[in-house]
C-alpha cells in the first residue's frame, strides 16, 4: 500500500487517545508539541500521564470504550493491548469518517505516522509505509545528524527576510534570485559556526543595499 504524505495542522485540534500505556504516552507527548487537545480513555495510566492529566495539559474522560468519545473528534490514536478491541475502535471511528492509527495494526489505521526530524519549523517525515519501522528510524538518526539546530535558526531569518524582502515590492524574478541566492550561500554553514558577522557579510552581498539585518550576538 502506497501513502500520501501530508502535513496537518493539530492547532486547537481534538485528539482522542485510547492506551494508557508507554506508548500512548509518547504519542500524547508529540500530539502536545503541535498544541492538540488531548483527551485519554484507558483504565490505567502511566506515572507522567497522570502529571499531565492533574496539571490540566490532558484530560483522562473515561476508562472502557465508548463510541460517544468518538464526538467531536477530529483524530484517533489507538495504543491499547488489547489487538480486538483496536479493531473495533477503529471501525467505529472509520465509520464517522475520522483520522485513525492504530499502533502496529496498519490494516486497522487509515493513516500512519512517520519518523520526523524536527528543527523548528523545518520538518523531515521519513516512511517506509508500515514496512519497516526500524529502517525509518535509522534514516531518521542520520537525517538528525545532517540537519543541525542551525537550521532551526536559519528558517527563524529566512521568515524574517522574506516579510521585509517582499515588502519592498521588487519584481518576482528579484525575489526569487535573493532568496535562492541565501539559500545556496555559505549562511547556514556560517550559522554553524556561529559566525554572525560572516552572516551579516553575506547578507550584505546579496540583499539590496537599502535592506540592513544585523544578527545578535
């Protein structure tokens, strides 16, 4: 089975997870980071989730399955132990046409979640489409070693210059020759290194001589 790859914006979203387990934790923690609502049903819950649940940053709505957890919900992570009542959830909730993985039961799932490296708002999903979890998770361990924080800070001035470079109404073949002319320049190497005047040096090379950006130190 081949995937199409897609990016979703959780902001504000509901997330239902039903596990209370390891790994539902792990999920619960990366459905955090991208500002979902996370609600739990699991009869029982790991020693951090209970953390989460009492400091208000989840909420822990039910402990056996019901479909009227499934209202209101825009994705469904299934992280119990029991592989039947996976199923079973996830027909439910296919059934009202919601987003659902269920850990290691792809047949069950109508989308899977990729291995990411993450730098910022630079984003790396890697995907074997269910077929090797382990072979993502090495290409991922390669991936973060190639893709340093300094393009974490790279993407952080890329955001700030095309608001400013765009501002200034140049001709679309202009902008696209500065911002492809940054790109292929030796900042992020500089960024590295954190060498800021190097940066500022090349910037002033290659922005128009009117458009000034100092890097703090």
């Amino acid at each position: 089975m081949s995937y199409y790859p897609i990016f979703l914006n959780l902001e504000g979203e509901t997330a239902l997870v039903f596990g209370g387990g390891s790994i539902a934790e792990r999920k619960i923690v990366t459905l955090l980071e991208y500002n979902a609502l996370i609600r739990i049903v699991s009869r029982k819950l790991t020693d951090n989730l209970k953390v989460l649940v009492e400091a208000k940053k989840v909420q822990h709505v039910g402990e056996d399955f019901s479909d009227k957890y499934l209202n209101n919900i825009f994705l469904v992570i299934v992280a119990t132990d029991d592989r039947r009542l996976n199923r079973k959830i996830s027909e439910h909730a296919r059934e009202r046409g919601l987003l659902v993985n269920v850990v290691d039961q792809p047949s069950d799932c109508n989308f899977i979640v990729p291995s990411i490296v993450k730098r910022g708002d630079l984003s790396i999903a890697i995907s074997t489409s269910g077929k090797s979890p382990a072979l993502a998770k090495k290409i991922r361990k390669e991936l973060e070693s190639q893709f340093g924080r300094e393009y974490e800070t790279f993407l952080v001035l890329m955001g700030r210059l095309r608001k400013e470079i765009l501002s200034m109404g140049l001709s679309q073949e202009e902008n696209s020759r500065i911002f492809h002319e940054i790109v292929n320049s030796n900042i992020l190497s500089s960024m590295a290194k954190n060498d800021l005047e190097g940066i500022e040096s090349t910037l002033s090379r290659i922005l128009p001589s009117d458009l000034t950006i100092k890097m703090s130190s």
